[in-house]
C-alpha cells in the first residue's frame, strides 16, 4: 500500500497552511481526499503533486493581482498630482 499523509502534513511538505488547504477544498480546486476509517482526510503522493500545482498558479495569481493593483495605485497618484497642478494654475 501507498503511504499517505495527513492535511497536516501535506501543508508542511507544499509549504501552506492547513487553512488554506480545506478552503481549496471546499472551492473546488483541490479534489477531496480519501479518508481513512477513523474519516480523516488521507493524500497520496500524486494529491501532493496536484496540490503543488494549484499553489504554483494560485501564486501567479496572485503576483499578477499586485502587479494590476500597484499600476492602479500608481495611475491614479500620476492623476491626483495632474489634478493638484491644474488647481494651482
């Protein structure tokens, strides 16, 4: 048999918290794992892999969600200087 893990420690070994790793869970970006007899949650090997992947994008996400916010933030500081000269006029 495969040896599996526990959520514990998957979120160690994909560098995650345990949180985040239900919350994946529960919208769908993870399936479900199997559960043991006792019902906690079991992931093999290949599980952590899939888990590895959806970090991977969710940090591209979310690297691209700064960015898009830095440039906003930056558009409208370039806009209110634009607005402070034109009252001074």
């Amino acid at each position: 048999m495969d040896k599996t893990f526990s959520s514990g420690e998957v979120a160690e070994i994909v560098g995650i918290s345990y949180w985040t790793l239900l919350r994946w869970e529960e919208e769908g970006k993870i399936k479900p794992p199997a559960r043991d007899w006792k019902g906690e949650r079991r992931y093999t090997e290949k599980d952590i892999e899939e888990i590895k992947k959806v970090k991977q994008v969710q940090g591209k996400q979310g690297y691209q969600i700064t960015l898009r916010n830095l440039e906003e933030g930056r558009r409208k500081r370039l806009l209110r200087i634009k607005r402070e000269k034109e009252a001074d006029k």
